[in-house]
C-alpha cells in the first residue's frame, strides 16, 4: 500500500486471495451437501442426539489431530480434522454435549459471566433452562463416539476428491456434460473453448457456470482430475512414472511433478513410496 491506496499489485493479491478462499469454502459446501457426508451426518445424530456440522479451514491453520474443548460451564465441543493426503481441509464440529450431569454449581461461572455483561434476570434464567438442556453423555461413549468420527474422517477425506469430480444432478446440465466430457479426454490436451464447445455454451459464461457450481477454475479441475488418475495409476508397481504422467494428459514430467505436488502436497515419487509402505491412501479413489 502506498500513501494508503492499493496498489495494482496489491490489489491482484488480495482479489486472488479471495477468490481461492472463496473456491475453498465452496468445495467443502460440495462436500458437506453429498449423500456420504449427509447420511453420516443424520446417522451420528441418531446415535448420540449431537448435531455434526462440516466447516472449511484456512490454509493458514494447522489441525493435525482431534480438539476437545470444554467450556467454563463444563461444555464439550470436539473438532475433527478432516486430512486429504497432508493438508487438513476441514473439519467436523460436534455440538456441545456434557460428560457430567448439570449442576447449579457448573452454571455459577455462566450465571456470572452474564451478570458482568448487564443481562436480565431473564436472560440469565433462559440461559439456565438452556444450561439444563445440553445433552449428557457418558465419557467413555463419548469417546467411542469420536473414534467413530475419526474414522469417517479418514473416508471423507478419501473420498473428497471423488466426490468432486462425480456428476451431481443439482448441477448445471452444462457442468455435468462438462465433467463427463473433461473424464472422457483427461488424456487428449483439452481447452476450456474446446469444452465449452461440447456442451453448448459460450466459454465466458461457461467459465462462470463451472467455478461457481464446482469451487474451481477449469484449469484447476482439469489438473486434479488428472493427479487423481495418476495416482490411481500409480498404485501399480509396474507402472512408470513419466508413462503415468503421459498418459493422463500431461505433457511434461516437470509439469506433472509440479501440478502433483501442489495439489498432493508431496511429489509422485513420495506417494508410491507412501502407499507402499502401508500408509492410510487418503487420495486414492
């Protein structure tokens, strides 16, 4: 900023920078709407009467493991990461439960905290009556209960990138040829006019339609869909990596290992040598 006016430079960055946050949060959206994460959803709510909510995470925030929090009036929330290959792209919220029955001594500091913030004595009785609600739940059920979480975290994550690139009928008719078409000729070089052209819409307005229904730029998309190929490919052992890199539409070993670390978060190399050594495939669809 110079003189207290943005720059040109400044201004690019910040429009980047919100227009990446802005796909983030639209594809863990995508995420949190699939049958998978929905049905999940409604099962662990039946099970233990706690809701589940899916929430993006900055790239600047670092979750590696699960988070329990408990709160001055004895209130527990937990945050499970949800990991696709190194980077934690979201997470699962618990709502509040209470390991213990409610007490008048465990409302004192919430009784207290409202009285120094000038509430009613209204207030402070709805608030109590709201206290008593919150759900009781035994620790060692409710430990079971994460551990549950955390393996479904592991799925979800699994699955992300699938679930991205799936056709969904709440999309666009354009958006599903679209991705249809992208799968068709992952291997062939492909335009976003090329495929505009397919599916009958101009490429302005298809540019448009496809980042706002799917979180990504078509170039960005295009990309992943082939590191999700390659990767698929690459549990082969018999598979080689610069064929990997052809054949899913690449045309350079250099761009694919730069587009496969980017996106994987480690190079081709790493994730053979990963997946041989029995780790969790969290890519791998």
């Amino acid at each position: 900023m110079i003189g207290g006016v943005n720059t040109n430079h400044e201004r690019a960055m910040n429009t980047n920078t919100t227009s990446h946050t802005s796909a983030r949060q639209r594809f863990i959206q995508n995420l949190a709407e699939s049958d998978l994460f929905q049905h999940y959803q409604k099962a662990f709510h039946t099970l233990t009467s706690l809701p589940l909510n899916l929430e993006s995470v900055s790239e600047d925030i670092h979750i590696d493991q699960i988070t329990t929090r408990t709160g001055v009036a004895g209130v527990v929330e937990t945050q499970v990461p949800v990991r696709v290959g190194k980077n934690t792209i979201a997470i699962m919220l618990t709502g509040g439960v209470r390991l213990q029955p409610a007490s008048a001594e465990n409302f004192v500091p919430v009784a207290k905290a409202l009285l120094d913030d000038d509430r009613s004595a209204a207030e402070i009785r709805s608030a109590k009556v709201q206290f008593e609600q919150v759900p009781v739940m035994q620790p060692e059920r409710y430990g079971a209960a994460l551990a549950i979480l955390q393996s479904f975290a592991l799925q979800l994550g699994d699955s992300a990138h699938r679930l991205l690139f799936a056709t969904a009928t709440h999309e666009p008719e354009a958006v599903r040829n679209a991705k249809s078409f992208i799968h068709a000729h992952l291997a062939e070089p492909m335009s976003l006019e090329a495929v505009a052209s397919a599916v009958n819409v101009s490429p302005f307005h298809f540019c448009k339609l496809f980042k706002r229904a799917t979180g990504l730029t078509f170039t960005d998309f295009v990309n992943r869909a082939r590191v999700e190929k390659a990767k698929r490919m690459l549990m082969k052992p018999a598979a080689r990596i610069t064929e990997v890199a052809y054949d899913v539409g690449f045309q350079s070993l250099s761009h694919f290992n730069r587009s496969f670390r980017r996106i994987a978060d480690e190079s081709p190399t790493e994730f053979r040598s990963r997946m041989k050594s029995g780790a969790p495939a969290l890519l791998a669809a």
